[in-house]
C-alpha cells in the first residue's frame, strides 16, 4: 500500500431483516466493544423511517445508511439534504446518475449536516452493481469498457464530484486504487468466513484477503446476523479484517 496506512473501520453489519423486533434484537446483541457499524438498508427504512436510525443511534452505533439515490441532481440533492441531518456516518448514492448529481447530493448531504449541526457523512458511490456482469454491461447498458473499466471509470467520476469513497469488490480494490487518491474509501460487501455459505454472492472473499486487498471497510450481512451467536461470528470477523495480516 505503498507505506500509508489504511483507515480501517469496525465491520458493517448489514442488518438485512424484516421486521422491528428482529433489527432490535440484533442492535441489543450486538452491543459490544468494538461497535460495528450497522448497515440499514431500503427495507428496514421504508419499513420503519427515522425511527430504526434513531433506536440504533441510543445504543451507540454508528450508522451506514444504504439507500443509494439515483434521481435528477435536484431531487437528489434535496433528498441528501434530508439524510444528512439524521446523524448517519455513512450513505450511498449511484455514480450511473452522473458527475452533476453526485455533486449535487455531496453537496445536498453536507448542508444538512451543516443544518443539524452534525458532522458530514462520508458519502459512498455505487459503481456496478455486483449483480451486473460483462454480458449485461455490454448486451444491456451497451458500454464497450470491460467491467473494471466501467467500475474505475464510475470511481474516478465519483471521486471528482466530492464523493468520499466507493462500494465496491474487495477484488477491485486496487484496480481502484490506480485512478484514485489514497484517502478514497473502497467499503466491500461480498464478505464469506471460511467454510461459510456463498449464498447468492458470486464472488467472495474471506475478512483476512479483504484486509491484505486493502479495503477500508467489509460490509458483512448472514455470517453475522444468521449465526447461532451472532456475536461471537461478529468478534471473529472483526478479529480477522482488523489484525494486521502477517
Ligand atoms: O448477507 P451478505 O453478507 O451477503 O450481505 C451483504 C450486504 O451487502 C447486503 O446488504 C447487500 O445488499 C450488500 N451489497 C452487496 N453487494 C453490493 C452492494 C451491496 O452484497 N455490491
């Protein structure tokens, strides 16, 4: 990495359930020391609002707010202004709507806070979609950039419109890397323990290689939320992405 040190962050916890008593549940059992950072999604904030935030925030959670505005830079502005009056520490905005919009929601985001008197969130791009392949870039969006292309492309867009960092592959992380600053987030989902499930993730990999490939963040949702323990699964994982890799 270059002799920099990384920032690196508690694991995000995405809390991808359905109804308020089992995100409470969650939230209750994973008060422990290292806090994750938990990821609150469309589900649970079309389900429940502010709300689910604000009983989140009580018990000392920081918060990665995953809605991922795609609109004209008007609307996503206004709407950024809103979300970043709500403390959250984290959310998320599509780099497919283009430079203009994702400066405008930078910018929308930062007043809010502003407003609040809150510090900004740091504002995360999509770039590709995990579930978007070669064969749909091309057949479907029609884009002649190969997949890491696209994705470099969407991070450098992001990158000079004011965004704070990317969602992305922990395998892209230093194809990104190549085209960006060195403060510049890469957050990676796609996060399996050895021996545990793919599930419907295509490609995965382990908290230790996200660590070595240089991710400042793993989001991490079943391995955590649908274990036995869900603490001790949580203590591990974030054990083995924190622990400098030998
Ligand atoms: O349960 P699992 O660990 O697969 O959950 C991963 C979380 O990260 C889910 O909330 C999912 O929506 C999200 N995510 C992802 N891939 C992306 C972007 C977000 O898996 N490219």
């Amino acid at each position: 990495m270059g002799g920099k040190i990384l920032k690196r962050y508690s694991p995000m916890v995405a809390i991808d359930v359905a109804t308020k008593d089992a995100a409470l549940a969650l939230f209750d059992q994973l008060t422990v020391e290292p806090r994750p950072i938990l990821k609150i999604g469309m589900e649970l904030y079309y389900h429940f609002g502010p709300a689910i935030i604000k009983e989140a925030q009580h018990r000392g959670f920081k918060i990665f707010l995953d809605l991922k505005l795609h609109d004209i830079p008007n609307t996503v502005q206004r709407a950024m202004f809103v979300l970043g009056q709500l403390g959250v520490d984290f959310t998320t905005i599509h780099a497919a709507g283009g430079s203009a919009m994702v400066a405008a929601g930078a910018q929308g985001l930062r007043a809010g806070a502003a407003a609040a008197g809150l510090p900004a969130p740091k504002l995360l791009a999509i770039t590709q979609l995990t579930s978007i392949d070669e064969k749909v870039l091309h057949n479907e969006q029609h884009v002649a950039l190969s997949l890491v292309e696209s994705v470099q492309n969407y991070a450098q867009l992001a990158e000079h419109a004011g965004a704070d960092g990317v969602v992305c592959s922990a395998q892209e992380v230093r194809a990104i890397r190549q085209v960006t600053g060195s403060d510049f987030l890469c957050v990676t989902p796609g996060i399996r323990p050895q021996g545990f499930a793919k599930g419907d993730q295509k490609r995965v990999v382990t908290p230790h290689q996200a660590h070595v490939l240089g991710s400042n963040a793993i989001v991490v949702g079943r391995p955590i939320t649908q274990a036995s323990d869900p603490v001790t699964a949580y203590q591990a994982i974030e054990k083995e992405f924190l622990t400098e890799a030998d």
